[in-house]
C-alpha cells in the first residue's frame, strides 16, 4: 500500500475513534464545557462557537442505497438521501459477535451536529436511528451515517449488516382486513411506513410473520428533539413473543393517539432473514 493510502487509511481511523469517543460524551452525559448544538447547526474547524476545533467534518465514504440489508467488512462513513415528506431510518446489525454502532447527521456532517445514536452495549437488539422529513420537520436531501465498533469489539472483527430505508409508503387504516406486507424479499433487518393516525380513534395493529419489534413513532414540530429517534431511548409498541424469525408468529397491540399526526411505524428485526411480514390495521 502506498503511503498516501496509509496515511489517508490512518486519519479515516482516527476520525472514527473521534466520532465514537464524541458520540459517547454526547448522548451519555456532555460536560458543561461542550453545549450540543441544534441539528442544522455545527460548524466544521475553529469559530466562536468551537473555539478548540471539535467540530471536524465527517466526510462519507461511500453511497448507501436503499435497497435492503448490505454485508460489510469494516466500519464505514456511508451518504444516504432522503427524496420525500416521509419517516426514514438507518439500521445495523452485527454478525459473529461485532457489535456495531451507528450515529446519523445532517449534511455537511461534522463531529458536533449528530442527530442521534444507538449505542447499544449488546450484539442484539438491531441499532437504528428513524428520522422525520414529513413538513415542519427535517428537510429532505443528504444524510450521513457512520458505523463504528463499540467499545470492546475486537479490532481485527468487523462484519455487520447495514440497511437504509427511504420513507416512501404508507399504512392504510382503511381496510382492516387486508393483510399489507412490510419488509423486503431479501434480506432486511428495518422498514418503516408511514401512518396517519387520529386522536380518540383505538387502531388495533395486528403483525404477523419473522419480525421481533415494532415501534410507533410520531414527533412534534415545535420540539426539534423529537426529530430524529433512536433505539436506545425509544419503547417499542410490540416485542414479538418469539425470537427464531423463521417461525411465523402473530401479536396485536392497540393504540389510542391524542394527536392527529403522520407517525412512523418501524418495524424491526435482530436478524436479516426470516418469514416475511404482514399488518393488518382496525379501528374501532
């Protein structure tokens, strides 16, 4: 390998321990000395506001489709971009044993204006962070997501699955009997659809098939921090009562809004195979 390459291999590494280190101190407890800046906000190098030059940019590596659930070999920087007025999400799981996390930024990205993380501190759950670009909220276009290995992770192991989903469909509540499938044909560990949902109204969701969670989403114009979404700080709706996904399984859970909103149903599996998916929605 050329020393250009090295040199250029070495300072993507560091940034990445940079970025773990800076996610840690922000989502775990950041010192007086460091205020969190607002999502849209962070400015790369020196200012008035980073006066000691934490805010360094995060650069992505590579393009990550959405096009289901992807093998990878060592920590990355990927892009995404989100085209529509929909929920969004980005997801990884590890495999034999690495443990990923991941934390998801505005572009340009930099070391101060992460939107959120999951730090989960086990191989499974799956880790996700699920944004709103539905109107009043974030605005379409480039994201950034980084991987990187939680801490304790043997450095020679690194092998995960990584999927991002570009909010573009819908849940219907009014065919209660239709069975709509969610998920992919091949390999996927999230989806997400969005639903609109009514105050006073009981929509009862009935799942069935290979899927562990679901979580219902749903953030507030007025409060940015409900904006991005993680699985560290998020309940889910619905823990399916088995965990082999290769066995169909089937579970309901109810829920009575008390605000009419385009929620986001995520749909979550600590796996990337399985039976496939379906929902049916009632009302009542």
């Amino acid at each position: 390998m050329r020393a250009t390459d090295l040199a250029a291999t070495s300072a993507r590494r560091a940034g990445r321990v940079a970025l773990a280190s800076l996610v840690v101190a922000i989502v775990v407890g950041p010192s007086a000395a460091f205020a969190t800046p607002t999502p849209q906000e962070g400015t790369p190098g020196r200012s008035r506001a980073d006066p000691i030059g934490l805010c360094q940019p995060i650069t992505p590596e590579v393009s990550l489709p959405d096009d289901g659930a992807e093998l990878q070999w060592a920590d990355q920087v990927y892009g995404v971009q989100t085209n529509y007025l929909y929920w969004s999400v980005v997801a990884t799981r590890g495999s034999q044993g690495y443990n990923p996390d991941l934390a998801l930024n505005p572009s340009p990205a930099n070391l101060c204006n992460i939107m959120g993380a999951s730090l989960n501190g086990r191989f499974s759950p799956t880790d996700w962070v699920a944004w709103d670009n539905n109107g009043g909220r974030y605005r379409t276009g480039p994201y950034v997501t980084s991987i990187f290995g939680h801490a304790g992770n043997a450095p020679h192991v690194q092998k995960y699955m990584v999927q991002f989903v570009r909010g573009s469909q819908t849940l219907t509540t009014a065919s209660p009997l239709t069975e709509q499938p969610v998920g992919r044909t091949g390999d996927w560990v999230v989806d997400i659809r969005d639903i609109l949902l009514y105050p006073g109204v009981t929509y009862t969701f009935t799942v069935t098939g290979g899927v562990s969670a679901v979580y219902l989403l749903r953030s507030d114009t007025a409060d940015s921090a409900t904006w991005a979404q993680t699985g560290d700080a998020s309940t889910p709706s619905l823990v399916m009562p088995g965990t082999d996904l290769d066995v169909p399984q089937t579970a309901t859970f109810t829920v009575t809004p008390t605000q009419a909103s385009w929620y986001g149903a995520l749909f979550v599996r600590n796996g990337w195979w399985g039976v496939p998916t379906t929902v049916r929605i009632s009302t009542s």
